[in-house]
C-alpha cells in the first residue's frame, strides 16, 4: 500500500524586529519583541487540539497541559480601557462545565459574569441561586428598555433611603417603570391557563399570601379564593380604612372579632361603619337622586335558611324622602309597618333609674294603642283615653280636665216638646213633694247616679233647657194670677 504524501509551501519573512509566517490557509503576522500577533485564515484554528469544531477552538486539557492549569481563558486586551490601565478581559471556562467573564484592574481580576453549568446566571455572584441572579453592593438594579418607544422598566433593591425611588428605605424592592416615556406598570397573568397575580410576604419558604386577583378580576387581601369582587379576610380584626389626611378624616368597615372591637358596644361578628378618629363626623349615606334611587336596609327573616334569598327589607329611605320601616314602598313621611298579629312598629322608651315612662303605638287586627293602652282607636270608632271596666262602650272618654273654646253636640231630639200641648207639666206641689222625696228635681239623675256613671253632655244640656221651658211654663202661669189680682184691686 502505497502512502500519498501532501506538500505545502511555507514562506517565513522577517524584516527588523516584525515577522510574517505565511502557510496555504492563512497568515500569522507578530512581533519578534512578542508585543503583538495576528492571525487570520480561512479554515478552523485550534489552540490545545487539532481538530477544531468551531473557527477557534481553546482546549486546555489537565492531563496534557504543561502548565497544569485546569481552566482555558481567552483575553481580551486593548490599549483603551480605565483611565491609563489597559482594558483586559477573562473568559475562562470552569470545572463545573460553565464559565466566567471578568477583567482585570490594577492586577486584581474581578468576576463579572459567572454561567454555570445547569445554566444558571449570576451577575456580580458566583453563587447564583436563580436562573438569573444581579448582585451589586451598592444598589442591586436590572434594567429593561424599549428603545422604539423610550420606555424603560426597572426591578432594585434599594442600598439607603430613597434609593431608586424617593418613598424607598434601605432593603426596599423598586418595581416601576423609570424615566423616558414610561407611565403605566402592568401586571399580567396568563389568563388562558387561568393564572392569578399573587402578593406574598414572611420568612423563606414560610411566606404568607397576602393578595391575590384571580382572572375574573375577583380581588382577595386575605384570602386567596376570593368568591365576590373584593374580599378582606383577617382571623384577628379583618377592617377596611378610607382616610383623607388633608380633612384629618376617616371612614372605617369592620367586622368584630370580640366585644369592644372597632366599638364599645360591638359583640363578636357586628359589623361596624362609622367614622373613625381623627376630625370625623357625620356619616353620610348617597342615593343616585337624580334616578331616584332608595336607601334600603335589609336583615335575614326569622328561621331563613338562603341569606341571597330570604332577605326582608327593614328600613327604606325613597328618593323623595319617604322612610318605611317594615315596608319598601312607604306612602307617606313615616310610614311603619309590622308583619306581626300583635305589632308594636313604635315603642318610645323614657325610663330610667329614677323613673320614667315607656310610651308605644301598637295595632292589632281590630284596635290601634298609644300609649300602653292610654288611647285606644277601635275599628267600629270607638275612641278610648283610658281603661274602661265595666259600664257602657264610651265613644270618648277623659279622665280629666278638657278645656276647649268650643264643643259642638249633635242631638237627635230637643225639649220643645214642652210647649206641646199635650204636655204634662206638674204642678208646683207635686215637683215639691217630689224634691222632698228624692232631694233632686224631676227627670234629672240624682248626684249618686252621675258620680257613678257619669251624664252626656247632651242628655245634661236637654235635661237643663227642658227644666228652663217649664220654668219658663210656670212664671207665665204665676203671671196670669197676678195680672188677675191687679185687675181685681182695680175695681
């Protein structure tokens, strides 16, 4: 078998100190003092191995290598760099199958960037303990930009205070976009695999969920499933706090967690609204007037089990100022309502320790009460203004002075049947006997009679002009005699 040799020709220069190595695949070109080198060719070049994969290939292997260096470094060095030290830079690859790019200032190397062989990142770390990780001592920042639309987002930790941003103190992560044209900061989930943004906080792999937005833009602080578009769940005293600092005003929602909380007359589980602090005072409650909205308040109904659904409206405040209580359509100011047989929808309370009374209106299927029973309305129109036992149904009774400048009474008959002549007028010995008998004038009810039962004030006023009228009878009468006794003096 026959070897086919290959011949090439090599041309060696040298002209002063420079010298030129010319082969059939490229040039090397250097200086004789060693100051300078250059290499170009067509083909790979390999530096430690002589079969290249890439145009240049460094292979620095430990067993072969003389020097007994583990890792190979590429430098790259120019005249330019900081200040009058010379710009050297370091690409080493490591043991651990990655590699480190650094420089080198004053003879001291520096790490900058170190690639690890699982492929994590650390910038300004050789320990990275995320696929990217930016390590600084002084103020750690990342810094995205958007050239065409001179935007720029920026991720820090803040060295001291005010440190990225003017509200910042020392440790503070700074997330926002920075300078140029940025405005808006979006956090976005991918909502096609129905992802949530979350916020947590605590120690290292303790942290706690402190908020979260779901993809149907339900918001939950407290509470990661949160079922209603903002949810605020605590287990000690779960509270909402509206404040304005330049009116040194607050308005607080809270649910109780013991007695006294938010309130000194809060039990556990109310619910409390009010101002709170500071220079607050009146809480106002808005309808959209000009729709004529309603203020509507609302409990769950004795025994209902669906709190969606068994609801019973309480109190209702209308658009043109109309309240009802127990009633959502109120027809009046005030209107009450109760949707119990035996209803008391108004109870006025003025007792206290050294006494006092307690005044309520009250409304059955056929009576309506004021006062414990002090006033009575029945529904046949009977009025009562006190407790009536025994005797006759009075249409009015008062147990008590009435003073008025007029009372009316309708009458259904009037004593001039006096002056029929049919009348029986008694004569005057009769009426006397009578008074001596009964001590009390005829037709009219002695004084026993009256204190018991009483006298209308009609039948009263009757009785009186009837008495009057025979008065009236008996002077014309005595008249008569006495103008006949003067005619009989005459003659």
């Amino acid at each position: 078998m026959k070897t086919k040799m290959r011949y090439f020709m090599l041309l060696l220069s040298i002209t002063g100190t420079a010298f030129t190595l010319q082969a059939q695949y490229g040039v090397i070109q250097g200086d004789l003092t060693g100051s300078t080198t250059v290499l170009h060719t067509t083909k790979s070049v390999g530096i430690g191995t002589n079969s290249p994969a890439k145009q240049l290939h460094l292979n620095r292997n430990v067993l072969v290598s003389p020097d007994g260096a583990i890792n190979t470094t590429i430098r790259l060095q120019s005249k330019l760099g900081f200040g009058t030290q010379p710009s050297i830079w370091d690409i080493t690859s490591s043991s651990g199958g990655g590699f480190t790019i650094g420089n080198e200032v004053s003879g001291i190397s520096n790490t900058r960037i170190f690639v690890r062989g699982d492929g994590f990142v650390g910038i300004g770390t050789t320990a990275p303990p995320g696929k990217l990780t930016v390590a600084d001592a002084t103020n750690s920042s990342l810094f995205v930009k958007n050239l065409a639309v001179g935007a720029s987002l920026q991720l820090a930790v803040a060295r001291n205070n005010g440190a990225w941003s003017s509200l910042a103190n020392p440790g503070d992560v700074v997330i926002g976009p920075k300078g140029g044209k940025s405005v808006d900061l979006i956090l976005s989930a991918q909502n096609s695999n129905n992802g949530a943004i979350r916020f947590a906080s605590g120690p290292i792999n303790s942290d706690k969920e402190l908020m979260t937005i779901l993809p149907n833009g339900n918001v939950g602080v407290g509470m990661n499933t949160p079922f209603v578009k903002m949810v605020v769940a605590d287990d000690v005293n779960p509270s909402i706090h509206v404040t304005a600092p330049s009116a040194g005003a607050n308005l607080q929602l809270s649910v109780a967690t013991c007695s006294w909380c938010f309130s000194s007359l809060a039990t556990k589980g109310d619910v409390v609204i009010g101002a709170k602090h500071g220079q607050s005072e009146d809480v106002i409650i808005s309808a959209q007037s000009s729709r004529h909205g309603s203020i509507r308040f609302q409990t769950m109904a004795p025994g209902a089990v669906n709190g969606n659904v068994d609801k019973t409206e309480r109190v209702t405040i209308t658009g043109k100022g109309r309240v009802g209580i127990g009633i959502k359509n109120p027809f009046a100011g005030l209107h009450l309502k109760s949707g119990e047989n035996w209803g008391t929808p108004l109870w006025i309370d003025a007792s206290h320790s050294s006494g006092g009374k307690v005044w309520s209106i009250q409304a059955t299927t056929n009576a309506h009460y004021l006062g414990g029973g002090r006033l009575v309305i029945k529904e046949e129109g009977v009025v009562d203004m006190v407790t009536i036992t025994g005797g006759t149904v009075r249409k009015f009774s008062v147990n008590g002075l009435i003073t008025a400048q007029e009372v009316k009474v309708n009458m259904t008959s009037f004593p001039d049947y006096v002056f029929d002549e049919d009348y029986y007028l008694r004569p005057l010995p009769e009426v006397a006997a009578y008074i001596d008998e009964h001590h009390h004038l005829p037709d009219i009810p002695s004084a026993e009679t009256v204190e018991a039962d009483g006298i209308g004030l009609g039948e009263l006023n009757k009785l009186l002009l009837q008495k009057v009228e025979e008065l009236t009878l008996y002077m014309i009468e005595q008249q008569k005699e006495i103008d006949g006794l003067k005619a009989q003096l005459e003659q």
